[in-house]
C-alpha cells in the first residue's frame, strides 16, 4: 500500500479531542487507519519566507506543519478562501467579497505548500489534497516535477457555473482542478456542476468513461465520494456519553421535557437566524409545545477575522434574547444558546438525550452532524432527524424529515410533527438512515478515494489510460 501524504490547510491538533470541523474528523481516522503524513498550516504566523515544516510523529501519523507569512495568510485565507470561495460555493453571493490581492495571495500561499511539501516526498506516495484552500495545489507540485497521483477532495458544494463565473479568474480555478488525476465531490449534482462548467468555458475536450473525462489537455477521475463517519465510534461514544455527568447534569435541568438540538459552527451557510425563527413560528402558532420543548443550539465561533462573523454573532444574540424574552415562564426558558465548543463525546451524549435534531443549512456539502446524530441515537427509542434539503447529505438521508430552510413556517410545521412523531414512525426512519450510514462509513468513504488514486497509480506504472474509475 502507497504513503498517504494527507494535505489541508489546517493541520489539526488531534490531542485534545475538541477537533470542530468535518475536514478534520474525517481526515483523522482515514490517517489513523492507514497511516502517513499529514501536511499543512500550523496555526501560527511569521513574517516573511516560513522556515521548513515540524514534523510531529504520532502513532502511525506524521504531522508536518508551517508557518504562513501573517500578511499573505489574511489575503489567502479570510480574503480568498473564506471571503470569495466560501460564500461562493455556498450560493450566498451578498456575503462575497473580491480583491485582486486576495487572489494572488491564494496562489502564493498554495506555492509555499508545494515549495515546503516537495523534499517530503517519496515517489510512491500519493497525495491527497482537502477543499477549497488548495486548488491550485497540483498545479503548483507539478511544475516542481511532482509526479505522483495527486488527489483532491472538495468538501463544500461545487457551484454551477452561473454562480461561479462570479469570480473573476474563475476559468483558472477550473483549469487548476484539471491538474488533479482524481476529483472527488460531496454529490452527484457537484460533479454535474463542474463538468457544466468546464464544458461552458470551453475546456472539456471528452467523456472517456462514466467518471472519466479530459479536458486541458489532462485525463482524470471526477466522480462523487460522499463522505461518511465512524459509525461504530459514534454509537460507543454516544453510549458512554448519555451516562456522564455532564450529559445527566443537562438532562436533569430539562426536567422531563423534550430537547431539540442544533449543532454547528457559528456560520452564515448554517442558517441559524431562520432556525430561530422558525422555532419562535412554532411557539407562536402551536401553544400547546411552550413549555413542552428546549431548544439548545451550540455553535462556536469560527473564522472571527471574517466581518460576516462577527455579524452573525451579534444577530444571533439578539434573537435568542427576544425569543426568550417573548416567552419564557419563571420555570421555562425556550432557547438555551451555548457559544462555544464540546468534546465529541459529550456533543454524542447531547444527541443520544435529543428527541430532535435540527440541521438545517442554506447550503452544506455533506454536514457531519445530521449523520452523527443519526448513529448516536437509541435505536429502541429514536429521535427524529429534520435535515435541509439543500444539505449534502438529504442525497442519502432521505427517511428524514426534509425541510426547506427558508421556509420558516414549514421547519415549524416539521418540528411539531417530529414532536408527535410515533415510535413505529421513528424506529422505520431510524433503521433506513443507519442502513445507510453504514454503508458508507468513514472507511468505505476512504478506500473509495484512495482505490481510484490507486488505480491512477497503476495506470501510470503499466503507461495506459483508465476508462472508468
Ligand atoms: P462543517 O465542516 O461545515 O463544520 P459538518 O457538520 O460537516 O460541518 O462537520 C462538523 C463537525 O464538527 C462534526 O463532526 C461535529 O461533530 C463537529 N463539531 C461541530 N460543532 C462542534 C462543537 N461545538 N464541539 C466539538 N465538535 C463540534
């Protein structure tokens, strides 16, 4: 079996079991279970060229990290990935933000990664490059001789061309992608979305096979590898959990009412304020759950250096602070919002003790959560799932209950439901989704990806070209 050489732009700290994040969660165990390096940032800014990476060994894992000049890290990351990618990839142009400087500070920096990452490399290895940050990777290590099969996984939706064209230099972000042998997307409608786009601006040259294509003069895999999660981890974690005293602490402060959950990074795409608000819809136009229901939303801050943050931040307090001020009795407070981070196993526990979980983004690649609330549930006494259609993961959880976000009064309509919602009903729904989960865990995601860049590898050794991945 190959080296895996793992590439993201955060190297995240596995030591401390507070890992947020989907990229992180499911990076972790494909490493864990092969073993390899996993190179990127490491957290911390310089000024000037960064000296060569710390390298960490743990276990089976390397971790090789750098440091990033504090100026180009600012036009890379806030600006670029996280002011014009994110918001683009999301669909929500009025939170996009362009400047040339940010741009060119993208490129640069995915330079440095090729620059830092090159003398690690073996020539068996293959590289496995993560989301929207390093695009132009490949590019970058293939004009440094890197021959290797180089993979990329795109954790957030691919936008159709009529949103990507947005972004002036969009045709080099597609030209770029085309320098990987193998592109994996969340969804079926992801890779759709790309071939349109490469097909719109000219550069699709041919369909070599179901997920074959050429196009730039390059042949490469493109197909969809929805990611999935530790299943069994989840259901141990979730087991111990709902015994711990944090988790019995909580389910004593509920005093026998039922709890609906939210769980997500502080993030615009999650659609947080119309989840609030459709949790006031339902207490507002169905009396009989006040009372009855606690909604408790944690969601941590991210990306604080990103204005549209700290925006959200702020309106997200406002709401839970009139919500709860509309309706709160001396022995009943509605919303609970909790600010800040848990450790998984607790955020397990959190969802075993939740009658409901709401997972309702604007826009999300997969999103991890509604499929780790689905294995952490009981499966004698289930709670429901309501998940947003325009979530990654509605593709296979489709025995949920599914909601459009923006439609405020509907995600009410569906929380009364999932209220009342029978045993028989919730155990059905239940045993579909986990079928499904296991399925495609976290290691059949893995062996997927790593299967087609393996092919690729082979390929090369005997000089021929693959027709289908
Ligand atoms: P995203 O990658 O956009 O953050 P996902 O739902 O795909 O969204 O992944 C989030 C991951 O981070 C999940 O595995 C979830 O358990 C974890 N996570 C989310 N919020 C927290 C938190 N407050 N504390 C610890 N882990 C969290």
């Amino acid at each position: 079996m190959s080296r895996l050489i793992a590439v993201s732009n955060r190297v995240a700290d596995s030591s401390n079991g507070k890992t947020a994040g989907g990229l992180a969660v499911g990076l972790l165990a494909a490493l864990r279970k092969q073993g390899g390096v996993w190179f990127g940032w490491g957290g911390r800014t310089c000024h000037g060229e960064p000296t060569d990476p710390t390298v960490i060994r743990r276990g089976k894992v390397s971790y090789a990290t750098i440091d990033i000049d504090e100026v180009e890290f600012e036009n890379y990351y806030n600006g670029y990935s996280n002011g014009c990618l994110w918001p683009l990839c999301h669909y929500m142009l009025n939170f996009f933000h362009y400047e040339r400087c940010f741009g060119r500070a993208y490129v640069r920096v995915n330079a440095l990664f090729a620059r830092k990452l090159r003398p690690l490399l073996q020539v068996d290895d293959v590289i496995w490059a993560h989301d929207y940050h390093l695009i132009p990777l490949a590019g970058e290590l293939r004009k440094a001789e890197v021959e290797n099969p180089i993979g990329f996984f795109l954790h957030v939706p691919f936008p159709n061309i009529d949103v990507l064209r947005t972004l002036p230099g969009h045709r080099l972000i597609l030209e770029m992608l085309t320098r990987y042998d193998v592109i994996g997307f969340q969804t079926t409608s992801d890779v759709r979305s790309f071939i349109e786009g490469l097909s719109r601006v000219g550069f699709l040259e041919s369909r070599l096979g179901h997920d074959r294509f050429r196009a730039c003069g390059r042949e490469f895999t493109a197909a969809a590898f929805p990611i999935g999660i530790d299943v069994p981890g989840v259901i141990q974690m979730s087991e111990r959990a709902v015994g711990s005293a944090t988790v019995k602490r909580m389910r004593d402060g509920l005093v026998s009412r039922d709890l609906i959950t939210g769980v997500d990074r502080l993030d615009y795409s999650k659609g947080l304020p119309e989840r609030f608000r459709a949790f006031e819809e339902l207490l507002a136009s169905y009396p009989d759950t006040r009372g009855r229901l606690v909604f408790m939303q944690i969601a941590p801050p991210t990306r604080g250096g990103v204005r549209a943050y700290q925006d959200i931040r702020a309106e997200l307090e406002r709401l839970s602070g009139n919500i709860n001020g509309r309706f709160a009795e001396p022995d009943w407070v509605p919303i609970r919002y909790l600010n800040r981070g848990f450790s998984r196993s607790i955020l397990m526990g959190i969802f075993r003790a939740a009658r409901i979980g709401l997972v309702t983004p604007l826009r999300d690649g997969m999103n991890l959560v509604a499929k780790e609330f689905v294995a952490a549930q009981d499966p004698d006494d289930p709670g429901a799932l309501i998940l947003s259609s325009l979530a990654g993961a509605a593709e296979e959880l489709d025995a949920a209950v599914i909601v459009n976000p923006y439609d405020i009064e509907g995600v009410a309509e569906a929380i009364q439901r999932a209220a009342n919602m029978r045993l028989a009903e919730r155990q059905e729904r239940h045993r579909s989704m986990m079928g499904q989960l296991r399925l495609n865990d976290i290691g059949a995601w893995t062996d997927r990806f790593l299967g087609a860049l393996e092919a690729v590898r082979q390929q090369e050794c005997r000089g021929g070209s693959i027709t289908d991945a």
